[in-house]
C-alpha cells in the first residue's frame, strides 16, 4: 500500500517524454539562464510527479544551499569562517544522516511536515500531494553529497560565487535526481553558460546509451531480478544455489544501478551535457583498488577529493586511516547500520592490504593473463562475498554467511 | 571494453549527421510500427489462480498484459449475458497461495443461475483485487456500454465508503489520459497523469504495439464531480490520535498504519484463521472511518453510479459483501459497518431507476454458514453465498422482464 521504492524507470520514461517539449524549447532558447530556468522548472516538474512534497523540499533546500554557497564564498577567508563553513556542512548532512538514523520515523515526519507546508501553500497542490503513496524523501542522499561537493568547493576556492539559478540548475538538474549520479558543477557549468550546444554526434550517442540503460534495466536486470530471493531463501537453498544466487544477484545489481547511469549519461548527452563516467566494468577490476576506481565512480571521487586527500591518503603516515574514512563515507552514504560498517570496513581492509602489497612491491601471482583472469577472478569473489552486508541487517548476513559453506542451507 | 567503447563500435567512425539521426529514429518508428501490425492480438488472460471453464471470459487489461482485447458479447437469446465487476471478496483469496481448492463465487453463481434458466449462462469476468470504488465505476461505464443482460456488482464494505485509497492508482496511470481531461477536472489530471501516460496514450492509438488504450477506462471525463475535492473532509481525531496527522486524511491514514505496523513486531503474527493481524487491524482502522456523509467522495461517487445505471437501461445488481459476525469484537468498526449499511439501504430507497437493486444486508443465516478468514472481509469457505445470490439475482432478473 505504501510505496517506498518509487519506480525509477517511471521517472525516466516521464523524463523522455518531457524531452520531446523539452528539446526544441532549449534548442531555441537563446539565454542562457533561460535555458537554465527550463531545465530547472523541468526538474521540478519531475519531482513534482513522484510527490508535490519532494518538489517544495528539494527547491527550498537548492534556495538554500545558493544562500549558503554565498556566506560561504564570502565569509570563507575571515575571521569565523572555517566555523561557519563547518556550522553549514552539518546543516546541509543533518536530514540525510536523521534519514540514515531513524529511518522510518524521520520519513513519517519529513512526509507530514512537507505535505502541511504545502497545505499553507496551495490546496489544489495539497490535495494532489495527499494521492501520492511515496514516502520516503527520494534522491536526498544523491541532492545533499552534490550539495557538499559544491559547498566545499566553493570553500577551497576552487567554484566562485554562483547566482541563485545557476545553483538551483545544478541542485534540479532533471536526469541525475532520481539515481545519480553524483555529478560535480563543473560537468554542467561550460554547457549551462554557452549556447545550447546540440549536435547530432552527442544526440546519436545519447539515444543509444540511453537504449543501452534501458536494455541493461529491463531486459538484463529485470530477468536476473528474482535472484535477490536469495537472501530469504538460503535456509531452505541447496549450497550451489546459495552461491549460484549470489553471484546472479551481483550481476542484477550492476546492471540494474549502471543501466540508470547510462539513462542518466544518455539523457544529458542528448543535450549536450558530457557527464563523467559512473561505472567502468567493475567486475572486471584485478585488484580492490581497481574496482573501487570503476564502481559508481562519482560516489568513489566525492570521496577522494573530499575525504581521502584531504585525510592525508598520500601520506605514508596517514594513509591507512585515510583508506578507512574513505570506506566508510562511502559505506555510510547507503545507510548508517552495522552492516554498511562491516561493510566499509570490509573494503577498507582488501584496500589496506592491497596498498601495502604493492607498496613493497610484492606481486602474489606473477604477470599473464592466466594470472589476470585469477586476479579478476579473486577480487570478483571478494566484492561478492561483501553483498550481504549491502543488501541485510547484520545479524541476518551472519547468518546467511555460513550457508555458503553449507552450514544452515540444504546442502 | 567501456559502455562508450561499445557505442562506437556500433555507430562506427563515418560523420555523424542531423540525417544519421533522422535515419535512426525513421527505422525505430518503422519497426515499432511494423512489430504493431504483424503481433497478433489476443484475449485477456485470466488470473491464473481463479478457476474458469468455457463461457467464462476475462474482461480486465492486466498492467503488461499487451497486445490484448477483451471479447465481445456474445448474442442471441438463447444467451444470458452476465457481467460481474468484483474485488477479491469473491474468491478464497488465500488459495492463490498454498491451497488447490479454489473457489470464484460469481462462476460457482452463473452455475446455479443455469440451473432456472434454459438459457447458457456466460460471465463476463471484470475482477480485480484491491478495487476501489473509482474503479468500480470506471469499470461499470465500459460494462454498461456492452449492455449485457444484467451486471452484478460485489461492493466490498471496507472500501466503500472509505476517502482514503479512491482508485487503485496504477490502473489510472497509462490509461487514456485524454480522456481524464475536462476543464471540471482538471486537478484530477494533474494529479494522476503523465508526460509518459500521454505518450504512450498518444502513441499507443497509432501504434498499437506500444500499449492499447483501455477502453474500460473511457468516459471518465463525464463523472459530475470533483474527487480530489471530495476527499478533503473536516479533520476529526480519533482517541489517541494525533491532531496534527489524524486518520482522516489518506496520507496521514497510510503514514499511521505503516508507522504502527513497523513498532509492532507481532501484527506479523498469523489468527488461527490464516490471516495475518496486520490485514485485520487495517481492515478495522478502514471501517470505523468510513465516511457516509453526503459530501463524502463515495457517497458522490456512488450518486454518479445510480444516474449512470438509470440512464443505462441495464439491470444493474449491488450487493455488499457479507462480513464476518466476529466484527461485533471491534465496536467502533461495527458501527462504520452499520453506517455502510444504512447507506446502501438509502441508496435503495433513493434509487433513481427500477432496473438496479442495492442489497445491503444478506441474511444471518446465510452469512453464518460463510467461513471467514482472519480479517474478517476475505472468506475461506463461501457455505451457500452463491445460492443466496442467484436466488436474488433470478428474483431481479424476473421483475426486469
């Protein structure tokens, strides 16, 4: 009765029909804040049809944040700012961290407090609101890492004052709000000053990897979807089904988050925006650190830029707590349990011995392909064996960990 | 190989043009187009887990049930032709999932109406689990059109009169949205439509392969009222609720029972009869707030049903579906079932036409040889239910002629 996994291929599929108004308006648009406005107004749309209350929430939070990306700008160098920037960084992280820690009684309160400020708003708007069974707060986590990263740019002196649209452009930029990714300003900043910039390269290109996003979803991902029983069913599961679930289940989970990715790369592609990379056969990867360099990749770099480098990860010192921290900002963005700390800290330790491996230069297994394919092989098997801890509450993962040496299954 | 790597693989180095792109959407419309007329229609499937047999047809487009038509009525008098618009207290609902013995009361209904009749009795089938009332009326407009012999409506009295879940929303979505539109209802078509419902709308009429515009849907631009209006009644708490979100608003109502089923571990639990306490209590918390006041988005709603029906010519029969006697142990939905009651009693004595029947209560006697399940709503064992109603229903079908 509840819906709490809004179907992010609803969101695409409004996404690509609004583009066919939405194409030529911004073609022929020739301001460049006009075309800004378009796209803004567009996300809000968008967000408009999972929940008018995700539509007022996710404006006045981008009101904010250009509000608070000027006394940063302007306070950073004072005397206090370090202070204020600290003081807005916990503003902007406080509802996505209740999120994380509550769960659902901060989205039972974050429903009825949004959907009574729209009742002061407009009725029509509020009763519209009242028919919408969505009630989680959709794509904050997405919204507040992008509101960090800009926020810390602009406190390092890396982004300059921007106007209150240009923010709300980045904050409501309509292909990334729903699954990512996490994008930076600069991949939309050149395309959202010039011309708009349409060629046929970028609109063959975007349409095909937008077919593409769509084939992985629902063909690939769709087909291989039932394997996430595997995680209620071990006990009664013989050990190779345990196992051959599993691993289906990782390749239901790649393809069905890179196959949005690609939607979402298509999509801006089409309009001339080149969004960086998000996933890079990560399962392919030869070493730990490899497939953190290839799996959501934009979560991956939020991360380096503003955890490990500046926690000192290329310091001989530093670098193994730099390596942790970094793990488990990444781990606790997805949720703040104990199995996304095992989790982090999991993958912190693969990483910590990978870079002390080859730190001392010592290779296990000597160079070819034969030994390639075991690489990928072995860091295929260890990120496997991490997916419980993504997907269950930690005291179900222990005890669905001994059913894969049939300890508990059928076998 | 990267995604991007494959893309150019494919698309290969040659210059890419406004006219690459024109030619690749061309062949796409083609093949979309082409794929339309060379797939073969066919009927709707029925849900697999009713029981079925020959004159027995499936009148609902299934959401991803493509490339379907529902089949005509058959004619000739030799033929009654019978339409039964039902939710899912017609059928053992818990057979669909670990039981072999399964029963759909209007089949079992249409057999015993063959019985006084020379006539073959055919059902035409429009069951769809969690109706709700705006689809009950959606689905009696394309009923109505087909103008069978007589239409049965089963009227679940959980749901009836209850402003917190009007339609069940995915049936809405995707289903001729140019229809949804008139300048009255214009909120209404913000609120439950798309870009990509209008798409694909759009899109599926030409284009048959995409999606087939649902005509069980169509007309209900005409509906006299505003829905969305109706639902916003004056707030009213129940002890021990919150003023702030009381029950009495859909969201609020949602919110509270996804709260509360969270906070206790043992609504999970299964009664003795199967059911789990999760569907009981909610179906309890749905009746003690159902709201019969004239205003009330049913209450219009059901007034739009009478004059379509009087209008309509076709003999329409309404039942409310029986209740277990257990509801006795819940006083506050008790009475919300006494109130559905006496409102479907004044919907009978307010009737606009002779050709529609409401029954509000079925005889305790009848009703106690019913074997509910644990909710109190869905039944396990139907006793002689469908006796009871085709005696009815042969008794309408007599002053009809």
């Amino acid at each position: 009765m509840i819906n709490y996994n809004f179907d992010s291929t609803t969101f695409f599929f409004n996404l690509f029909a609004l583009s066919i108004l939405l194409l030529p308006l911004y073609a022929l648009l020739r301001p460049a804040w006009a075309r800004r406005a378009l796209f803004s107004l567009a996300g809000a749309y968008l967000l408009f049809l999972i929940a008018p209350r995700l539509m007022v929430f996710y404006v006045a939070m981008w009101v904010v944040v250009a509000g608070m990306q000027r006394i940063i700008f302007f306070t950073a160098e004072r005397r206090f700012g370090l202070q204020f920037f600290w003081a807005i960084l916990l503003c902007v992280l406080t509802p996505m961290v209740s999120w994380k820690i509550f769960g659902q009684p901060f989205e039972i309160q974050f429903t009825i407090l949004t959907n009574r400020v729209i009742e002061l708003i407009s009725l029509p708007l509020w009763e519209i609101d009242m028919a919408r069974e969505v009630v989680i707060p959709i794509g904050l986590s997405f919204a507040t890492f992008r509101a960090l990263d800009l926020l810390i740019k602009t406190f390092i002196g890396r982004l300059g004052l921007l106007s209150f649209d240009r923010v709300l452009f980045y904050g409501l930029f309509p292909p990334v709000l729903m699954v990512g990714p996490i994008i930076e300003y600069e991949e939309v900043q050149k395309q959202s000053d010039s011309k708009a910039n349409l060629s046929a390269e970028g609109m063959l290109y975007g349409l095909f990897r937008v077919a593409f996003g769509l084939i992985k979803v629902l063909v690939l991902a769709f087909a291989l979807a039932g394997s996430a029983a595997v995680f209620s069913n071990y006990g009664e599961s013989e050990l190779y089904t345990v196992w051959l679930g599993l691993f289906v289940y990782t390749w239901f989970f790649y393809l069905n988050f890179s196959g949005y990715s690609d939607i979402a790369i298509g999509f801006s592609r089409i309009f001339g925006f080149q969004l960086k990379e998000n996933f890079n056969n990560p399962y392919f990867s030869k070493n730990i650190a490899e497939f953190w360099n290839s799996w959501h990749m934009s979560l991956s770099r939020f991360a380096q830029r503003n955890v490990f480098v500046p926690m000192g990860g290329f310091r001989s010192k530093t670098q193994f707590l730099a390596i942790y921290l970094t793990m488990m900002t990444i781990a606790l963005w997805h949720d703040i349990t104990l199995a996304m700390f095992a989790f982090g800290t999991y993958h912190a330790f693969g990483l910590i011995v990978h870079r002390t491996l080859s730190e001392r230069k010592i290779n296990i297994l000597p160079q070819g392909t034969a030994a390639n394919a075991l690489r990928v092989l072995v860091t295929y098997l260890f990120v496997t064996l991490s997916f419980p801890l993504l997907v269950m509450p930690l005291d179900r993962a222990l005890e669905f960990y001994p059913s894969l040496v049939g300890i508990g299954s059928a076998w | 190989m990267r995604v991007e790597d494959i893309v150019r693989w494919i698309l290969g180095t040659p210059r890419q043009s406004w006219g690459s792109v024109f030619r690749v959407l061309t062949w796409t419309v083609l093949f979309v187009i082409l794929a339309g007329q060379f797939t073969p229609k066919r009927a709707p499937q029925a849900d697999d887990f009713l029981p079925t047999r020959p004159g027995v047809f499936e009148m609902f487009l299934k959401n991803g049930q493509l490339r379907e038509e529902p089949p005509e009525f058959e004619g000739g008098e030799q033929v009654l032709n019978m339409a039964w618009i039902a939710g899912s207290t017609t059928f053992n609902l818990l057979a669909f999932y670990d039981r072999d013995d399964k029963y759909f009361l209007p089949i079992r209904t249409a057999d015993l109406l063959m019985e006084n009749h020379d006539r073959k009795v055919n059902l035409y089938s429009y069951n769809q689990t969690s109706q709700r009332l705006l689809d009950t009326y959606t689905v009696l407009l394309e009923a109505v059109s087909r103008n069978p012999d007589i239409i049965v409506v089963t009227l679940n009295p959980a749901w009836l009169y209850n402003s917190h879940s009007i339609f069940s929303r995915q049936n809405v979505f995707n289903a001729r949205s140019d229809l949804l539109f008139t300048s009255a209802s214009w909120l209404l078509w913000i609120g439950v439509t798309t870009p990509s419902s209008h798409f694909f709308t759009h899109l599926g009429k030409h284009v048959p392969v995409v999606i087939p515009p649902k005509d069980y849907q169509k007309a209900i631009s005409r509906r006299p009222q505003q829905f969305f209006g109706s639902a916003k009644q004056p707030t009213k708490a129940h002890s021990g609720e919150s003023t702030v979100c009381s029950l009495e608003t859909p969201l609020c109502f949602w919110l509270n029972q996804a709260a509360s089923h969270k906070s206790q571990p043992e609504s999970h639990g299964e009664t003795e009869a199967g059911s789990t306490l999760e569907e009981l209590r909610i179906l309890v918390n749905v009746l003690e707030r159902a709201n019969t006041v004239p205003e009330s988005f049913a209450a219009t709603t059901l007034q739009a049903i009478d004059k379509l029906v009087a209008e309509s010519g076709v003999p329409v029969f309404f039942y409310l579906a029986p209740v277990s006697p257990r509801i006795t142990e819940f006083p506050a939905a008790a009475d919300g079932l006494e109130r559905v009651a006496i409102a479907v009693d004044n919907l009978e004595q307010n009737k606009s036409g002779s050709n529609m029947v409401f029954l509000a209560r079925i005889p305790q006697a009848r009703v106690d040889s019913i074997a509910f399940g644990g909710d109190l709503i869905h039944v396990e064992e139907f006793g002689d239910l469908d006796r009871y109603l085709a005696e009815e229903i042969n008794k309408f079908l007599r002053t009809q002629q």
